[in-house]
C-alpha cells in the first residue's frame, strides 16, 4: 500500500460519510500504527474496529512492524470475541472502550491501543522485516469452536498480485466494502482498492445493509463485492435497477452459490457490467478461480441453475478427487495462496490439507468438503458433501433444493434435514403470503418427488451470520419452535 500511496498521495484512498482520507493521510497513520506496534518484537495484533482508515491503517501498520493481524467484526457477540481473543492471545489489541476492557481479558499482557489515544506524529524509523504470517483469520463458528487460519504472506501477495492484474481493481475504481473486516472476502475489497489507487468506500450502517443499491448509486460505486444472496435482496426490494447500479462495471460474487437466476436479475438491469463468480475457501486466501461473463455470453457458464466456479486463477489449481469418475469429485486447491493451517490445531490441519497426485507428482492440496462436476471443461460446486441428506434411502443436495425454490420467486430460502424429513424455511416480504401446497406443486415440476420438502413454512427474515450468510443451525432451531 506504501508505494501506491507514493504514486497516488492526493487521490482519494477512503470515503466514508462524505470525507475523503488521501493515500498520503493514510499511508501516516500506518506508519503512526507501525510504530506504536514495533515495541513488540513480534506484533500479534487484534483489530477490533469498524470498517474505515484506522482499520485499514491497522492491518498494514501490523505488516510494517513485522508483525501480522486478526481482524474481528465488532458486531460479533460477545462471547464469540472473548474466544477468539483466547485462542489467539494477542500482545496488542486495537479497539475503543468498553469493546477494548472486555477484550483485555483475554491476557494480562495484552497491550492496548485506542486509535483516538494514537499520536499522529508517531513514524517507525525503518520497517521491520515481513513476517512469514500475513494474517490470521477466525472462521464464522456459528455451529461450533472457531478456527484460526493461518495465511502466510506468499499467500497474500500471489493473491494481490492476481488483482492486480486480472483487472478485477484498476486506478480510479470506487469499490464498496460491503463485507464485515472478519470475512475473508473484505481482503479483496481492501486490498484491492488500496493496492491499485481506487477509492474505498466502507458501507456499515443499517440503511446502508437493508437498502445496498441506494448505497451503490449515493456512492457512484463502479466494483461492488458481495455474497449473493445481496442481488436477492436489492431484486426483492425493487432497486436492482439500472439508476441505481448503472454505474458498476465489475460485479464480484463470491461466498454463497451463484445461480442463472442472479445473472438474469444483473444484466436485465446493467447489461454493460461484468460479472465474476469466485470460489475460494479462507484456507485458500478468499478466492482462487474466476468465471468472468458478459450479458451476450453466459449460456456455456450455465447448467441449469448452477453457474460455473470457473478455471483457477494463474499459479493455483483445482482438482476432483474421490469421484466414480475423473469429472466428478472432492474439490481440491494446490498452489501457492494456500494457508498454513490452523492456529494451534496440527490434527485439523493435518485432516485438511493433505497430498494429492497432480501430472505425475506429489503436491499438498487443501480438501475443500465441496462436491464438483466437471462439464464441457468447466467445474460446477455441487454443494458440501458434509451437508448431503439422505431422506428415504435418497442422498439429497439441500442447495439443489434452494436453487429450485429460488427460480420460483422465493430468492431467500433454507433448506435442511428436520426430524428425518426435508424441511424449507422460506423467507417473505412485505405483502407476501407464502402458499405452500402451490409452492411444492411447481416444485413438482422441477424435483423428483423425494427431493420436495415434506414441510415449507415462512419467516419475516431468516437468521444470518455477521457475514450475511443464511444461518442454518439457527433456521432449524426456528422451525422447531413453530407450531405444526
């Protein structure tokens, strides 16, 4: 970020809330953040703030220092923060108070940092020596124990160096930041921006979240990154429209499955933009393939309703492993953006990232629990292989399900194994009524008749994690305090 701030010292680094922070301002206080870290020989640095430059300045100060990072969404609950705070043990927090008292607990030695306390003045005489950790990023653990994956900085700079020049970012951009910091896929917006000379424009607050589209034309935003199900909500909410998104060029989404159906929604609207499926687990440093489509041409990316994850970026590589067939299996990454591991865990990280044979050699490989299948060259994700039901002697895809769900006007929707049947929890808006015989009977149309949920009931909203993914342990739990 250092050298673009010298190329682009009085471009617009940050925009948030109609004030601009410069690449020079910014490229200051990460040196203000490096300095007051260095005091440690080897920083462990905890970030627990909101999207913005004292976020950002955080993290980079952390490399500078020799030290790497963990970033925390500070709307996680409490209980989540003060775990991840114990599995990592940090040296240094940065955090405001009361979030930065809570979080002291974790150590006694933990030192910490309130950015309003930071002397601006502060300068780090000479960088410290990289360290071989980049920075260490803790899974949702909505269901369970948390993980720390360790990404080395290999990882990251071959994935910066992707964005770079694939075009994803280029100078001048205006990309959103629509992604908590604790979700790996906010290292693209971040990086991406602030390692090219675009203008970051953080988006958290809640008008923000339930309206994104309004926020993209206030924002003039031309790369927007988000989960999938984001296009669902601009399309229910009746501003997927061209005034509203008319200006994006790059649509990138990732973390969730993308389908033909959000395709349709875009293009109808902006048939100009581009748009980027990416896969890629954290293990992998966020995504590692693309499927770049245009509005004349994205039927061959197409098998019905899935949309392909696309070939592998430069340097990395995706393999199907265990299948009946060499076009069907486990997806497997290699290459060089793969994680160390996990934090402390030699026997998950062993279980995970193992050998694979790979043009006559032996490579290590990450196994990803996801199901591909291979048509017309192209690899689709079938979903998690852990999360395959089995209802009535039938293996059933739950995502399979959704998607079908999804075509028929219900874009949000959770489908999951419930007192040994398929179960749908459908979410409607405003003015909707949902008509479950009806919709198992369009079902019908789609699925063989195993696959039809035995029971479909509706929500107001369905419960989500911090990273807006559909929260299905929660789901379920909801539909079991509903009457029958």
């Amino acid at each position: 970020m250092l050298q673009t701030a010298v190329m682009h010292s009085t471009g617009a680094a940050i925009r948030i809330g109609g004030r601009c922070v410069s690449y020079a301002e910014l490229a200051c206080r990460t040196r203000s953040y490096a300095a007051a870290f260095a005091a440690e020989d080897v920083p462990r640095v905890l970030i627990a703030l909101p999207r913005g430059a004292e976020a950002y300045a955080a993290m980079f100060g952390a490399g500078l220092a020799g030290g790497c990072y963990t970033p925390v969404s500070d709307a996680s609950p409490p209980h989540k923060l003060r775990r991840i705070a114990d599995l990592l043990a940090p040296n240094i927090i940065v955090a405001g108070n009361p979030l930065a008292a809570m979080l002291a607990k974790a150590s006694s030695s933990t030192r910490i940092i309130d950015p309003a306390d930071l002397a601006p003045g502060m300068r780090l005489a000479e960088p410290k020596p990289r360290h071989a950790t980049a920075y260490i990023t803790f899974t949702s653990g909505s269901t369970g124990e948390p993980k720390g994956v360790v990404v080395p900085r290999t990882a990251l700079n071959h994935y910066v160096h992707w964005i770079r020049q694939s075009g994803t970012v280029l100078p001048g951009d205006v990309v959103s930041q629509f992604n908590n910091l604790a979700f790996d896929v906010s290292v693209l917006d971040i990086y991406g921006a602030l390692c090219t000379g675009a203008t970051l424009v953080p988006l958290g607050g809640r008008g923000d979240r339930l309206m994104p589209a309004r926020a993209i034309a206030r924002e003039g935003i031309t790369v927007w990154t988000s989960v999938p199900s984001a296009i669902d909500l601009m399309r229910t909410a009746g501003q997927l429209t061209r005034a509203n998104l008319g200006r994006v060029r790059l649509f990138t989404l990732a973390g969730e499955p993308l389908l033909r159906t959000h395709l349709d929604a875009i293009f109808a609207a902006c048939p100009d933009a581009a748009i980027q499926n990416a896969y890629g687990p954290t293990e992998a440093t966020v995504t590692v393939s693309q499927m770049r489509l245009r509005a004349d041409r994205y039927d061959h990316a197409c098998l019905g309703r899935a949309v392909s994850i696309g070939p592998a970026i430069p340097g990395m590589r995706l393999h199907l492993a265990g299948g009946a067939h060499a076009d069907e299996g486990e997806i497997v990454i290699s290459g060089p953006q793969l994680a160390s591991g996990y934090l402390n865990d030699p026997a998950r990280t062993a279980a995970a990232f193992r050998p694979i044979e790979a043009d006559g050699q032996t490579v290590r490989g990450y196994y990803t629990g996801d199901w591909g299948e291979r048509h017309r060259g192209l690899i689709f994700c079938r979903g998690r292989i852990d999360a395959q039901v089995k209802i009535r002697g039938h293996r059933i895809e739950p995502d399979e399900v959704a998607g079908a769900i999804r075509s028929l006007d219900w874009p949000n929707v959770c489908v999951f194994k419930h007192d040994g049947l398929l179960a749908a929890l459908v979410e409607c808006q405003p003015g909707q009524t949902l008509d479950a015989d009806a919709l198992r009977l369009a079902l019908g149309r789609m699925l063989d008749a195993y696959a039809i949920p035995s029971r479909i009931a509706s929500v107001a909203a369905l419960p989500r994690n911090e990273n807006d993914k559909i929260d299905t342990a929660r789901a379920a739990r909801l539909l079991q305090e509903m009457p029958q």
